[in-house]
C-alpha cells in the first residue's frame, strides 16, 4: 500500500521540485540566460540565487 501511494504521489513530488519546493532545483536551470555564452557567472550551472536570473 505505502508504495502505491507513493506512486501516486510521485508526479507531485516532481513538481514541486522544479518549483524549487523540494530544494533541489538551480535557478539556472530555469534561467533565460542558461544557454551557449549567454551567461559567464561563476555560479552557472549551480545558482540559488542570481540578480541576474531571468525566467524563461
Ligand atoms: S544569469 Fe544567473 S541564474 Fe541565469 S544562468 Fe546565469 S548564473 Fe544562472
């Protein structure tokens, strides 16, 4: 039973981390500027936080 719930609940799961719920999301990996050399911070790929981030 506990591993059908979990099943269950996995695609929430999933979202919530893209969402940056989970904690495990960079912000880079939502970033407009997260391609090619668009982007030459130090902190690419690995961002928490980023004045420079910009959704895409
Ligand atoms: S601008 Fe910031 S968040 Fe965007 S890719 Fe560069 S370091 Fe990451």
């Amino acid at each position: 039973m506990g591993s059908l719930l979990r099943m269950l609940l996995a695609p929430f799961r999933a979202l919530f981390s893209r969402l940056g719920g989970g904690g495990g999301g960079y912000l880079c990996d939502r970033c407009k500027w997260d391609y090619g050399d668009a982007c030459r911070r130090p902190e690419r790929p690995n961002a928490r936080t980023c004045p420079d981030y910009k959704g895409r």
